[in-house]
C-alpha cells in the first residue's frame, strides 16, 4: 500500500519512513509542501501523512488547496502536541486525523488503519465480507473461511481491489498503489502478481476486464451476477 510523507525534519522523517517501510508500506517521502502537492496530484496514495509545518507551501494551505480542487485522498496531519491551533486548523481545513509529536509508531500505524478502513465504509480492521476479506491490522487475507499471510505487495493489491468491491481498477492504478518511487516497474508486473494470487486462492479470486483491468466481487455482486 502506497503512502506519501511529508515532514521537512530529517531525523524525524528517516525515522518514521523506516517505521512505515517495517510496517509493509510502500512510502514516497517529500520535505517541502510544493513538491508534495505536486507528488499528490501525479500519483495516487492511499494516504497522505503530512507535517502541518511544511516550508515553500504550509500544510494547511496544502490541505484547503487538497480539499477544495475535490482529491479526498485521506490525511493525517501531524502536528507538536502543544500546538493546539494547528491541530484545530488541520482539521477544519479537511484532515481525517490528527497526530500528535512526539510521535509513537504503534499509534501512529493504528490511527492510519482506522482512517483507510473508515475511507472504506468499514467499521472494524477487516474489509469486504466473510467469503472474502482483508485484516489491515494483521495483514491477512480470508478466503472462503481460511486465512493466509500476505506479503507487502499482495497486501497492497488486495487493498486497492477490495476497497471498492467490483469497481474496475486499471493497470497504471495498480502500479501507483503497489510499487514506490526509484523503481523499474516491469510491463508485466501486475499480471505475475495476479497470476501468483489467482495460483494461491483460485482463479475466481480475481477477474479480468479486457483492456480495462481488474476487480473482486463481494459474495451479494457474485450472487446477484449468477442470478
């Protein structure tokens, strides 16, 4: 699962950029506001992580700009735990949550859990449904009543397909999801990926939409598709 960093400390952010690549993440990480907006309008993130005091272009401006041109990609602002004003004001200006500095990782990877599975019209750390799920606490698809680790990639493919059961996501979708900035990406990437799922979990796990590309259905939409 691909997120974005934006914090202009180094220290903090080389720690919090390991703790987030240890966690299965792929991160791009940035250090001034301009070239975040930038970053978040070429690539699409499952979530934004964003120091609110940002040099060139400061979070909150960053953020209103975010909101008002419609992106809802969602955004945790990070913010010191004195600065109640920022705080309030990150909030307002249309982040999903608010992290307080100094930061604990634990907490911190909680709090994005909680704010992807929200974005998704869930209420616990599971995703989809009881034939086919996804745990974002301890990474794990269930198929059909068995549960089986994923590897970062798997994990993210699985997220970017089962956020939206049956929509079509297309190729280039997928590749910004999985893979991070400062890798070749192999024309053929996603398919051995998606042939090494359908390989473990059937090949009904995913279907393809020629020339489009490709979505899981839900247990209802599979039902309602046989009908």
């Amino acid at each position: 699962m691909r997120v974005l960093l934006v914090e202009d400390d180094l220290q903090i952010g080389q720690s919090l950029f390991r703790a987030l690549k240890d966690a299965h993440y792929t991160v791009d990480w940035i250090r001034d506001g301009k070239s975040a907006s930038v970053a978040i309008e070429s690539t699409s993130y499952a979530a934004v992580l964003l120091d609110v005091g940002q040099p060139n272009l400061g979070g909150i401006e960053l953020l209103r700009s975010l909101r008002s041109s419609g992106n809802r990609v969602p955004v945790m602002s990070l913010t010191a735990r004195d600065d109640i004003d920022s705080r309030v004001n990150s909030l307002d200006a249309g982040a999903d949550d608010c992290v307080l500095k100094p930061i604990d990782v634990r907490e911190l990877c909680a709090r994005l859990r909680a704010v992807l599975r929200r974005r998704a019209g869930y209420a616990t750390s599971r995703i989809g449904d009881e034939s086919l799920g996804l745990d974002l606490e301890k990474r794990t698809l269930h198929c059909n009543g068995k549960a089986s680790s994923l590897s970062a990639r798997e994990f993210a493919l699985m997220h970017s397909l089962l956020e939206r059961p049956g929509a079509i996501v297309s190729r280039s979708q997928l590749e910004d999801r999985i893979y991070g900035w400062g890798r070749e990406v192999e024309s053929n990437a996603v398919d051995v990926l998606i042939h090494s799922m359908r390989k473990r979990f059937g090949q009904s796990l995913i279907r393809n939409v020629r020339g489009m590309g490709w979505m899981v259905m839900n247990s209802r939409q599979t039902e309602a598709a046989a009908a």
